[in-house]
C-alpha cells in the first residue's frame, strides 16, 4: 500500500465566449447560486458519505462549509494550492498532490465536489 497522486480539476467560471469571470465576491456568489441548486440534488448522497460529510455535521452545516469554502477558492485564499492552467482557450483550476487518503490540499475536496457535479462547466 502506498501514495497516491490525485488532482480536481475545473473550469474557470466563464461567460459565454469563455472570458474568465473576475476572481472576486460576485463570482463566488455565482458559483455559490449554481452549487445550491446541485445540493439538493446531491444531499442524500453525501449524508451517506463521510468523505464530503463530517461525522457530527448536518447537511444544513455542510452546505455552509461547502458555501464558505467556494468564497476562499474564488477570493484568491487558496492561491499557493491551486494552479491555473488555459488549455485551447479555456481557463482551468487544478489542485492535487501525493495522498495517504487524505486530501492533498486544503483546496481538494470543495474543487473535487465542483468537478464532480460540474458547477462551473457551463457558461454564467
């Protein structure tokens, strides 16, 4: 048994011509408007994942977690753990690194959830 290396990726808010939207409140308010429609899709899921759920935390507390977390990741709070890459025109965040099982990065798990349920893919 060993490390593994494991990254999330996402694109970066953008508007309908793939223009980055400004790392600033109002994206992440943005974000944070689009994320809560995917909650309620997803919460019971996460109520059985321990992964995305603390042990102790209702969904009520995760969503505010998970909604305090997006405002770091596009407030520039976790600007050392998340790199930006442009690939064929579009904007891209990424974080990962080596794992025993656990998260990476601080940054990991809010941006692994946004890929996962493709918060950002489509244009704002």
């Amino acid at each position: 048994m060993g490390a593994d290396f494991i990254y999330a990726i996402i694109k970066v808010p953008s508007d309908a011509n793939n223009v980055p939207l400004p790392f600033n409140d109002d994206t992440a308010t943005k974000v944070i408007k689009r994320f809560n429609k995917s909650w309620s899709d997803h919460a019971d899921y996460l109520e059985d994942d321990c992964i995305y759920l603390r042990l102790d935390e209702t969904n009520e507390d995760a969503l505010a977690r998970y909604q305090e977390e997006i405002r770091r990741v596009f407030n520039g709070r976790y600007n050392r753990q998340i790199g930006h890459l442009h690939i064929g025109g579009i904007s891209y965040f990424i974080t990962g690194g080596i794992s025993w099982g656990d998260d990476p990065t601080d940054s990991f798990n809010i941006l692994s959830v946004l890929e996962a349920w493709e918060v950002t893919t489509a244009p704002f």
